[in-house]
C-alpha cells in the first residue's frame, strides 16, 4: 500500500453547518491525518494515508455529509505525504481571502434544475436561473471583490423579490450575485443571420429546437461564449457544419440529454460518470460502443472517442430537453481564433456558418471555451482547462516575486504570479490570427489589473519567433526565455508541489532547442538551481521544416534519409513515398542532401508522425496529433502481449554528457515486420511497449527516484499507463500532471516555476 497526501478544495454550502467535525470524525475513523480548514472561499483539506483510506475518504465526503450541507465542487490531486502526525481541525482563515481568487463558473445545480423545470415556480423555465450554489463567476467578473457592481450583471436592477431573496441568510440566493428572474433579469432572443429578431424568451427557445430537427446551423450563446450546434443524428447537418467551418476531420464534442442517452453512446465508468455529472461538467473524452447507428459518422471519423458532455446552463437544459436527442456543440469561432462572446461580433464572424442565433443580453467579461477531461491510469488529465477549472490558482510551495508568463504558441495560456499563487487564464488557444493574438493581450492585461500585479518580470518561450514571445519582449519589465522543455518539467513539478531534484522527461511535437535544433523527446536532470539536458531522442532530419508537422510522411523519409541515403531509391515502395510525384520525391532528395529548408529535431512526436506514416494509418495531420492518436488508437486493439523491439543506449563514459537514443534498430524491425505483414495492431503496440522500455532504462541510469512526465505526447493514454505502471512496478515514484494540462496548456506555469528555481 503506497502512502499519499490528499489535498481537497470544497465549494458550497459547508461553512456553518457542522462540515469541518464531520470531515475530522471521517479523517478519524479512516486513520488519516492531516488538517481541515476554513476559508472564504470554501473548505480546504489535506489527508494523509493509504491510498486505499484516501480513495474511501474521498468517496465517502459526498455520501455522508451533513444533512444541511451542500457540495458544489470537489477538486482534488495527489501529494507527498508531509509526515502529519494527526488530524485537526485548524483555525479558519482571515476574511480578507475573500477578495483573492476569481472563482471558476459552475454547472446548473439540482436544486435551481428542479426549479426550472417546476411549473408552479416563478423562474419556471428562465434560462438564467442560478444560486449561490451554480451559475456564473469568472465569466461575468470585471473586478474583485466579486460583487454584482463588478460583474456584468450590475446593468440589471433585481426586482423587490430579487432582491430580497438576495439579502437573506437562510436563503440559497444570500448574496448570490448573478441572481435575476424573468422579471429584472437578462432574456434571449432568436435572429436571423442579418440580426433581426424572431422571437423571444421561450418561444425563441422553441423555435431554435425546431430549426434544430430541420438541419439549420444555430449560433448560441452561452455561459462563456458561442457555440454552434446542429443535430448530432444528421449526417447532412454535421457535413454542411464540417464544410462551412472548414474542419476537414477534427472530431467535433457533442452535448447529449442525460446519462441515459451517453449509456446508448459510450462506455463510461463510475469516475467518468462523475467527471459527466460534476460542477465542472467537461467534455469527457469515452470509448465509443459498437452501434452509435444514430449518430451523425461525420462527428469523430475514423475515431472510437466521443468527446461528450451534459448539459450544464438552464438554457442548455431547456434546449435538450425540449429536442431529447444530442446536438454537436462546437466553439463558435473560425480556425485558430477565440471563441465569439459578443452578439455583434458574432454576427460578424459567425454570418457565413451559422443560419440562426440565439442570443442573449448579459455581456460575458472572459470567454471560456468547454475543458476537456480524459481519465488515464485512473486519474483525470485536463486536456483543456478553461470552464469549470480556470482561473482557479495552482499553489507554490514558497512566496514569489511578482511575475507574469506569456506561454507558448499553441494551446497558449496566460499566468501571473503573486505570493504563493499562480493564477493561470482560460484556454486562449493557438496564436495563428491577430484575434488570438489580441486575446492574450486582453487577458493578460484583465489578469494584472485585476489581482495587481507589478508585472516587472516577464517570462517567455526561448522561440524568438513565437507570437507571445514578440508580445513578452514588447512589455516593460525584466525578460526570461524559457526554454520549451524546461517549462514542461517546471510544470508538471508545480503541478505537484515538487522541488527538485527529479528526473524530467518532456516529449511533444516541437520546441525550440538551446542548440538550434528542434527539441521534443527529453530527459532532464533537475536539481535545486540547475537543469541538464540527460538524455534525448536521436536526432533526424525534418523535411520542409514546419511543413513536416502537418505531414507526417515527411518525418518517416526523414528517418529513413537519417537510416539510409539511398532511401528513396530502397524504400521507393513504401508508403511515405506514395504520398508524393516522382519530381516531388527528387526535389526531396535534394532538400535533404543539401540539407535545403531542413532542420533536425530530437521529438518524440515526429517519431509518431513516423511510424503511423510507415505503418499507412496517416500521412497528412488534418488537426494536431491526429496520426499520433491514430497510432495510439492502433495499439489498444492488439491482444499478442507485451512485445518490445530492439532500441540502444550508448551509457558509455565517453557519452556521458548526453545520452542519445537509438531508435534506428527499432524501426529496422519495425521495416522487417511491415515486410513480414505483421498486423498494424501489433506493431503501434510494440512500438509504444518500445518508448516505455526506453523511459524506464534512462530512469535507472539516472540516479532519480522521482520521475515527472510532461509534454503532449503525455496525453497519450496508452503510453501513460504502461509508463507509469513500469515505473511504478520498478520502485519510481512517477509524477504526472492534475491540474493543468501535459500539453502546452500548462507551459505559462512551467514558465514562472522555472525563472524562481534557475
């Protein structure tokens, strides 16, 4: 039985109601240790114990809480245990953290659902009704402390009955600051694509379900934003989305009714019934069943994932419940930029996609896309943390000076630091257009002003070329470049409440590397004020540079050039060369022999782009990660057993400073089992089986117990269970990431961890 520390943030109504005993009398019976505290924001937990104790404890808080008690949120992670000798029940903090943090928005809860749907009540299908327990926080604050004059609710006047709800401590709606009914408080209503008005309140609603059921394309704006929505079991009103938004297979998420209608769609078990069912309501990433007959192809092609969720705002629940069948509800924008949240704006860059909008009048402050959530070796892993989880803070294990991170140019995010918090934006996402760009500015901006920030250090990817590292070296202030990389570790060791030292393994697509080429399958040595570069990925040449991210079959000739200069005449017949022309495969040649638009990278997801290229499961990446995903895909349906190829290290003293991978003898074999028609299955399984094999001898090689594992390879949830079951099986201690992603969603952390240990 391992021992863990077991840190929980409760939201709700457990302040004044007897939660704090009740935790210590569970704590107690269960042999944990730890503390419980209260503060203005919420009950915070530490535990320590067996992980059996711990998992009971968790699953115990909800079931036997107080009878007066209400949980709107339970965030949790995992620690290292800190030696607490007992459990206690510690003094409640001072009331001035009431202004500290901006609180994430929160999922319908089952007291206003059974109000909305409740005939008799005055809020009877009012799709804003919310209470202290649900509805919207970060999305609507301008300014801390969070009170309706600094929300963008203070344009509606609550009623006399509003307002007395507002003012009276028995009731759910005490302070509650979005609080608004159908007589004081905002409304929604139908246009057509030139902005007239249809219709109004519910009627509007009506009307959109019926435009819905005849295949129209509905522009709807929610809590954080736009979305766009069709019918989920019309493959001509899927297709027609798909063509009009330009997103050739990138699988789109769907909203369905209730758990009844995911349990015809997907397999889900009892943790991921609770990431469909909690607060933060997120698209949960499930296998697929056999017979999804009635839903649309076109939604994940060539996927066995959904990425599903429910309902999670009265206007959502209304709408699917009147339509009782799934709609796509995709973020209402165009490639790469942020998601629309102004009714003009969205008329504007919505026009040619959607035929209607449903709009409302309550102005969103901060756009916030829907997270993504997948569970992988039994936890869950945010994939995109925005709704639900931002902006809540990550904890540093010290006091920082004041500073600010810019991130990196994909999935990007903002942090800033102040004390021992770092609070990192929503999802901004990639800063390809001059939205984005401006998105990062904003928010930045918005995040500094709002927790005053003196933003005099300013931390940055080393890529001279990024969008956010042009912007960071465009603001006042001291400059830090941190290399890609180094960010991942520093996050996921954040992430964690780690110091150094550890071993650090970040694999990903592409990072500007200290020695000019691209990094992305690294290993690092951290210790307190120091990070060495270990070990990395055999270096190969990428073929037209950035083109060779989008097409895959460039990294496999790329490593078979690297293997073999005369791969394009021995390898002719492979696939990769089928992609091209035969002028094409000599202006190839050439670029490589002459090393013309050619870099070389060490990255562990060009190694995938290779093999699933090899191996004929992709050759063009129509999104980020597709052939990567598809190879993972591959892997999960081979039953043969747990088969490694050949792959060396040279531990030589002589390479001491820097061990290379070698995964030339791996794709030999890899060759030598496509020639032999050995099942794709069977090699995606071996090849992975190969990497984790790779990981687990450097771990053993480098002096470290602790092993923390970073980067978008990471979200690979093939490779990350049998890494961390190998590890773990080994003695490691394995560290991966639970509060922000493993992607580069989670760098502007990495980023402000680093310039404060380096």
């Amino acid at each position: 039985m391992q021992r863990l520390r077991l840190k929980i943030h409760i939201q709700g109504a457990v302040q004044g109601v007897g939660f704090r005993p009740y935790i210590w009398r569970l704590a107690t019976q269960l042999n944990l240790t730890g503390w419980v505290r209260n503060t203005s924001i919420g009950v915070f937990i530490e535990a320590e114990g067996e992980d059996a104790a711990l998992e009971k404890f968790l699953t115990l808080i909800p079931v036997e809480k107080p009878p007066m008690s209400r949980i709107y949120s339970l965030k949790h992670f995992y620690l290292d245990p800190l030696g607490y000798e007992d459990f206690q029940i510690d003094k409640s903090s001072k009331a001035s953290e009431a202004t500290a943090w901006m609180l994430p928005d929160i999922a319908t809860c089952p007291d206003c659902l059974a109000e909305l749907f409740d005939p008799q009540n005055q809020r009877y299908l009012y799709p804003f009704i919310n209470c202290t327990h649900c509805g919207p926080r970060f999305s609507i604050i301008e300014a801390l402390p969070y009170d309706r004059h600094n929300t963008s609710m203070k344009i509606f006047n609550m009623c006399p009955d509003c307002q007395a709800e507002y003012e009276a401590p028995t009731n759910r709606r005490f302070h509650a600051q979005p609080n608004a009914c159908p007589v004081c408080g905002p409304n929604v209503e139908l246009w057509d694509a030139t902005g007239n008005v249809k219709h109004r309140d519910v009627v509007a609603i009506q009307q959109t379900v019926q435009f819905i059921r005849e295949g129209f394309i509905i522009a709807l704006k929610g809590l954080g934003g736009f979305h766009l929505i069709v019918d989920a079991t019309s493959d001509d009103a899927v297709s027609r989305l798909r063509q009009k938004k330009a997103r050739e297979e990138k699988p789109f998420a769907i909203m369905a009714p209730d758990l009844k209608s995911i349990d015809r769609y997907c397999e889900f078990s009892k943790q991921e019934r609770g990431l469909l069912e909690s607060p933060e309501s997120p698209i949960v990433l499930l296998q697929k069943k056999n017979c999804v007959a009635d839903l649309s192809s076109s939604i994940a092609p060539n996927n066995p994932m959904l990425g599903i969720m429910l309902p999670y705002t009265p206007l959502h629940h209304i709408l699917l419940r009147l339509l009782e069948s799934p709609i796509v509800a995709t973020s209402g924008n165009l490639a790469d930029e942020t998601i629309c949240i102004d009714n003009s704006e969205a008329l504007s860059r919505l026009g040619d996609i959607a035929d209607y909008f449903l709009v409302h009048n309550r102005p969103i402050v901060h756009h916030l896309d829907d997270s993504i959530v997948r569970i992988m070796a039994d936890r869950p892993v945010i994939l995109r943390r925005a709704r639900g989880y931002a902006p809540l803070p990550v904890m540093l294990n010290h006091d920082v000076t004041p500073c600010v991170a810019v991130g990196g140019h994909l999935k990007n995010t903002i942090a800033v630091a102040k004390g021992r918090h770092v609070y990192i934006s929503q999802h901004i996402g990639d800063l390809e257009t001059e939205n984005s760009i401006t998105t990062l500015q904003h928010t930045l901006d918005d995040f500094t002003a709002i927790y005053k920030v003196d933003s005099q250090r300013v931390a940055h990817d080393a890529h001279p070329d990024y969008a956010s590292t042009r912007y960071a070296l465009s603001r006042d202030g001291e400059k830090h470049a941190i290399q890609h990389h180094i960010a991942h570790v520093y996050s996921c060791l954040a992430d964690n409440e780690l110091e150094p030292p550890a071993l650090g393994v970040a694999w990903d697509g592409t990072g500007y590397g200290e020695d000019g080429t691209i990094w992305g399958g690294e290993f690092f040595l951290l210790d307190q004020q120091r990070v060495r570069r270990l070990a990395h990925v055999r270096t190969f040449p990428l073929v037209g540079g950035e083109q060779a991210i989008k097409q895959p079959f460039r990294s496999a000739i790329g490593l078979l050039y690297e293997m073999a200069p005369d791969a394009f005449q021995r390898y002719h017949d492979m696939p990769p060369f089928q992609q091209l022309a035969k002028a094409e495969n000599r202006t190839l040649e050439k670029m490589l022999e002459k090393r013309i638009n050619t870099v070389r990278t060490s990255s562990a997801g060009r190694l995938f782009d290779a093999v699933a290229s090899l191996l004929d499961i992709q050759h063009i990446n129509y999104y980020e990660g597709q052939a990567p995903m598809l190879l993972e895909f591959a892997a999960w349906k081979d039953m043969s057993g747990p088969k490694i190829y050949p792959c060396c290290i040279d531990f030589s003293p002589a390479n001491a400073a820097m061990w290379s991978l070698n995964w030339q003898p791996m794709i030999e074999s890899i060759l030598l089992d496509i020639k032999n028609n050995v099942k794709a299955s069977v090699i995606a399984a071996a090849f992975h089986n190969t990497l984790v094999h790779l990981v687990l001898t450097v771990a053993k090689h480098s002096g470290q117990k602790r092993i923390v594992l970073s980067g978008g390879t990471f979200q690979n949830k093939y490779l990350v269970e049998k890494t961390v079951a190998t590890l773990s099986a080994a003695g490691f201690d394995v560290y991966r990431h639970q509060q922000v992603p493993p992607n580069d969603g989670g760098i502007a952390l990495g980023q402000i961890a680093a310039i404060n240990h380096l």
